[in-house]
C-alpha cells in the first residue's frame, strides 16, 4: 500500500501543477482581455511576456509524466489519467496562447477606435473561463456531467461567434476605413470561439478517462 | 532479444500509422486548396467528409499508444520516442483541420470573385507540405538538421503571410464590396500560417526526443 500512496502523491502533484497551469491560461484571458477593453498596450505586453511562465510549466509537466511514467509504470485507469494529463496540458498551454494573441491585436488596434457592437465578445471570453474551470473538474473528479456542460457551453460560443462575425463583416463593409481596426476584432472573435474549441477537447479528454472512449462534444 | 524484437516491430507498425495520418493530411491540404484554386465546392465538401479517416486514425493511434504503454511498460528513448508519436499524430490532426478550414471558406467564397493578389497562398501550402514530410522524418530518424530546417522554412511562412496580410487589407480599403470574399482570404492566409505552426511543433517534439530537451523553432 505504501507504493499506492506515493504513486497517488505524485498524481496529486501532476494535478497540482495542472490546476497551476489553468489559473495562468485563465490569468492570460483576463488579462488580454482588461488590456483590450481598456487600449492598455502596457498590460498587453506583460500578457506577452508572461506567457513564458505557462510554457515552461508546461515543459515541467511533460518531463514529470515522463519520469512518473517510467518510474511507476501505471497501467490501465492510472495510465489513461497520466496520457490525459500530458494531452490537457498542451491543450492548456494553447488557451493561453490565445491570451497573447488577444494582446497582439491589442497592440495593433492601438488607439483606434470603432463604433461596431461587439459587447459579446465579453460573453465569450466568460463562458470560455467558466468552461476552462469545468473542462479541468470534469478531469480531475471524473465528472462527466461536468464534460457535457462543457460542449453545451461551446455551442454557446458558437452561436456568438457566428453572430458577431456577421455584424463586423457588414459594419465593415460600411466603414472601409475602420479595416485595419476591424480584422483585428474579426481575429479576436476567432480567437475566442479557438478558445472554447480547445476547451472542448480538455472535456474530451476528461470523457475519455471516464468513459474509456472519445465523444465528439463540438457536435 | 526475442522481446525487443516484437517491441520493435511494434514501434514500426506505431511509425506506420503515423504516415499514413500524415499523407492524409497533407491531402487534405491539397485537396482543399486545390478545391479553392477552381472554386469546387464539391470537392470542398468531400475534404470536409474525409476529416472523420483522420479523426478515425489519431483514436486509433492513441488506442495502440496506450495498449503498447500498458503492454511494454516503455522507458528513456523509448518511452520519450512513444510520447513524441502521442503527441504528434495530435498535431497531425490539426494540420488536417486546416485543409477543413480551407475547404469551409472555400464554400463561403462560392463563385465570388477578387482581383486581390494572392499567389503567395500556394507557396505557402507548398512549403507547409514540405514541412510535414521533414518534420515527420526528422522524427522518425532522429536527425536534429531536418527539424532546423522546418523551423527555417516556418519563418519563409511567417514572412508570405505577414506581406499578404498587408496586401488584403490594403485592397479591402478600396474594395469595401468584396468584404465577405476578402474575410475569407484573410482566414485562408491564417490557416496556413497556424498550419506550419503546427508542423514547427513537430519538428519540435522531434528535437525533444533526440536531444532530451525542448527547442523553440518558431524563435
């Protein structure tokens, strides 16, 4: 029993670093996001260079498997966990790259400005933090209620991604010489519905070690 | 001896099927662009159905990941060289979801027409497909040189997509009524960039298997 237990403590440590991870993707939306609101080029950089904390937690993370895994040698649900673990953290380290690229576009917007409607770009980035925060339970308790949540979310995503995408397109066509500032927010609105797709395969993954097989939760 | 002979051979069949999801891939990528190039919709929507082979073959190459895992109870290179192949046929997959992408605004394009200069998009996809062949070589035979170049060629991508970033928008100014047409350009151009990101990962994993350690070839 004792080799059970520490085998469970370093599990426990993988979640740990896997919870850590997930509080900095959602720092990096946040963050990206205030910069965006508020014109703040100064916040966006710090999103940028802050990004190197996650991917190095990442690195730490894929050689912690890696040693457990030749260490322990887990086999079947321990295993399933573990390879889950290693596919969640790359998905995590890809959300917070979206945090960065929102503050690029940030930079680039600058200080234009536009009067096009785009208050439900907010929404999204929410729903997608709430769902970064269900998707990593759903895994970590084996929850899959949770996991379904997450698809369900998603679709929510979706549906304002689609909206929005049409109302910029057609102010655009109005305001030609808003382009430079109207792509950009055409790329944040991808990059947002990008996020809850990612978000989504963290629910898969947390599907998977439950169920032992893969849903396609984007369906 | 007997035992690491059947492990070997095991390997193999892995590497195997990693091809065959990389050739998928990059015709989906062929058939795609190609499929734009003519503005065939039908050939757009068979790239679209085909995506489930793809979808098909990364859960069945996670399945035998997980099954050779369980059974061998890998370690060093042959467990980083098990967790490269996880992780890349990942990647794969991705890369033929842009051929998807590809082939959605392909539809959304329809018979529309632009006099937009975009002949840098084919060089794009041509190198991106020369990226995946060598990514996956390098992979495959462990040579650090070939993953180099892929992160070479990647920044030849970065440069065609920044100056035809530039080159859509400015004829978006002027040509406010090609809105739709010009959105989709600009996700195209997009999608290709992503792509050869993706393929830098490759490269990337396959630097970490024979070196020990994570590069960044996109730096």
């Amino acid at each position: 029993m004792v080799v059970r237990e520490n085998f469970d403590n370093k599990l426990q440590e993988l979640e740990e670093k896997m919870k850590a991870m997930s509080n900095l993707a959602i720092s990096s939306l946040e963050m990206s996001f205030e910069a965006f609101k508020t014109k703040d080029v100064e916040l966006a950089l710090k999103v940028i260079e802050e990004d190197e904390v996650v991917d190095d937690l990442e690195i730490e993370i894929n050689h912690f498997i890696i040693w457990l895994m030749a260490k322990e040698q887990p086999v079947a649900r321990d295993l399933r966990r573990i390879i889950g673990a290693l596919k969640i953290s790359s998905e995590i380290e890809r959300i917070a790259d979206f945090g960065v690229n929102i503050a690029k576009s940030t930079i680039k917007i600058g200080n234009s400005n536009s009067l096009v409607e785009i208050t439900s770009l907010e929404k999204m980035k929410d729903i997608s933090i709430t769902m970064l925060q269900k998707g990593l339970l759903s895994f970590l308790n084996g929850d899959i209620t949770i996991a379904k949540e997450v698809g369900e979310l998603d679709d929510e995503v979706d549906k304002y991604s689609g909206e929005l995408y049409k109302t910029i397109t057609s102010y655009l066509k109005e305001h030609p010489e808003e382009t430079d500032h109207l792509v950009q927010l055409l790329l944040i609105n991808r990059y947002l519905e990008r996020t809850a797709d990612h978000i989504t395969n963290i629910a898969e993954s947390a599907a998977y070690l439950i169920k032992g097989q893969m849903y396609d939760l984007n369906s």
